[in-house]
C-alpha cells in the first residue's frame, strides 16, 4: 500500500525524532500538502518544541508564522534579516 504525501512526512518528522539530537532540521515539511495535512504537521512540530530546537525551512510565510520564535531570510545565500516577528 503505497503511503500519502502526508503520511511520509509524519514518517520522516517521527524518524527524525529517533536520534538523541537537540537539534532537528526540517526541510519543507508541508510542502504539497493540503490544509488540514499542514495542521496535522503544524501540531506535531510545537509538540517537539517543547524538548528540541527546530529549524524549518519553508517559502510558506504563513508556515513560518505558525511555528517561528524568530525567522531569518535568505537572499542569494546570505542572511539578509533575523529576528522575531516584531522587525
């Protein structure tokens, strides 16, 4: 039985989680997912927060919203702006 879109990403989030890191890096974890997927996604990523640093990276400002204390943008390589949602 092949696995949805969704369903992989909660896979790779889960495995990820397998490791002793402090740290997880997330890669577009909702790309290509619909709405009610992303809120799945969403949910388990501040779930994590609670024990683990989590890096996203995503094009989605209304993913980076959702789940950033502080966002950075990157412009040709290099960080152009950082801070909270405040700047």
């Amino acid at each position: 039985m092949a696995c949805s879109n969704s369903q992989r990403k909660r896979l790779a989030i889960a495995l990820s989680l397998l490791g002793e890191s402090k740290v997880i890096f997330l890669d577009a974890p909702t790309s290509g997912m619909d709405l009610r997927g992303k809120h799945l996604i969403w949910t388990q990523i501040r779930k994590i927060r609670q024990n683990k640093v989590v890096v996203v990276a995503t094009n989605d400002m209304i993913e980076a919203k959702n789940l950033a204390d502080r966002v950075g943008i990157i412009e040709a390589g290099k960080l152009v702006l950082c801070g909270s949602w405040d700047f």
